[in-house]
C-alpha cells in the first residue's frame, strides 16, 4: 500500500499563483489543500497539514499575526513564508517568529520544492533527533562531539563548537542573526561576533571560505547550514 500523500497548505489570496503552486506540487504527489484568506487558513489547520506556505499579504489578517497564531497552534509544522521583493525586515520577523524558511517572488518552482524537501526533513530529523548529521563531506556526531570533513577531524573551540552545533540542530532552516546571538551569548550582543565565529569556523569546514557549501550566508538576515543528506 502506498504511503498518504503529504498535504500541503497554500495560504495566498492571488488564484494565480494558487494555481502556479497547484499545478506545481500536485504533480510531486503533494495533497493541496487552499486558503485564499487568513480565517480560512485557521479553519484548514484542523485537516492536519503537514506543510505550510504563508503569503505575509493577505487581505483580513496581517501575515505575521496570522504566522504568531499558526506556531502557538502548532510548534513543529514547517512554514515557508512567501514575501514580496525588497521586504527584509517583514523576512527577519516571519523567521523570528517561527518561519522556517522564506521565498521572495517571484520563485521558482524547482527552488521551491528543494526549500521543501529540506524544511521537512529537518522537522523528521528533530522528531528522530539523529545523533550524526550527514551533508556531503561533513559529518557532526552531536553526542560524541566528533566533527569530520570527509576522515580529516576537524578541531573546534568551544564557541565554534556551539555555534556548529545549533546550526546542525535547524539544518536547512534560516537562522536570524538575533537567534544566533541570543542562543551562543544569551543576550543580544554586536552581529559582529558571530560574523567573526562564522568565519573561523568556514575556515576550518569549507573547502573554500569565500564560496561556502555548508555555512550559507542570507545577506542581511542570517545564516543557513545545508541541508543533511
């Protein structure tokens, strides 16, 4: 018997790109279920999906009250924000406020499904809380503390430790520079330490630091570490 398809909520009050998003992933074997408005949107949250896009614009609920409503309803459910172009600072709160991810229309549809394959992924990795993390070459033992790129050992300070650590623990998911300080510092201090911490550790991961295949940067926002495998 085969497996049910994964239902995926489209919360966008444009039928165009309801349809574009349709067609797209209907033919992935993704389940679509629709929501041209907020109110809606809270009501399709009772047929349990298991993915979540969220246009910020919609015509009855401000976008990030609607996204501070759906994480309090349900913490673990992946949402992938959909923002207009230019509108960082609306980025940075959706992800501050439980996002997941974020596109900027106009997307592509290929782009996409890979944010979705990885924000799911990472959601099964937190539910089987897999004790190595595996992307390409590097491997992080989060219980024996081992981090490897291919069988060269990677030594790490304690801080460049911790910093790996939480970037493996929400692999695939934007990291907000606020996030990062308030997880490694515990308070918000100046960006710039943690610029100066994810740079050594590139140094130390990254086959080249200046063109980074693990540690990404989302200029202006944060930090994102690939996806496992």
């Amino acid at each position: 018997m085969s497996a049910a398809p994964i239902k995926v909520l489209v919360i966008d009050d444009e039928p165009p790109i309801r349809k574009l998003l349709r067609m797209g992933l209907s033919t992935q074997g993704y389940e679509i279920l629709e929501a041209p408005n907020g109110k809606i949107a809270l009501e399709k949250l009772g047929e349990d999906p298991a993915l979540i896009i969220l246009d910020l614009g919609l015509p009855d609920i401000q976008g990030h009250e609607l996204l501070r409503t759906i994480r309090a309803r349900n913490e673990a459910v992946p949402i992938v924000v959909l923002s207009s172009r230019g509108d960082e600072a609306g980025k940075v709160q959706a992800l501050d406020l439980g996002a997941d991810d974020y596109l900027t229309k106009p997307f592509g549809m290929d782009e996409l499904l890979a944010r979705l394959r990885a924000a799911l992924r990472h959601q099964l990795q937190i539910q089987g809380e897999r004790p190595v993390f595996r992307a390409g070459d590097l491997s992080v033992d989060l219980v024996r503390r081992i981090v490897k790129v291919g069988e060269r050992d990677v030594k790490l300070s304690p801080k460049e430790y911790d910093l790996l650590r939480v970037l493996v623990q929400h692999a695939g998911k934007v990291l907000t520079h606020r996030f990062l300080l308030k997880e490694l510092w515990d308070e918000l201090t100046d960006a710039q330490y943690l610029r100066v911490y994810v740079r050594q550790l590139r140094q130390k991961i990254e086959a080249d630091p200046e063109r980074p295949q693990y540690v990404l940067t989302e200029t202006g926002i944060g930090y994102r570490l690939k996806a496992g495998d």
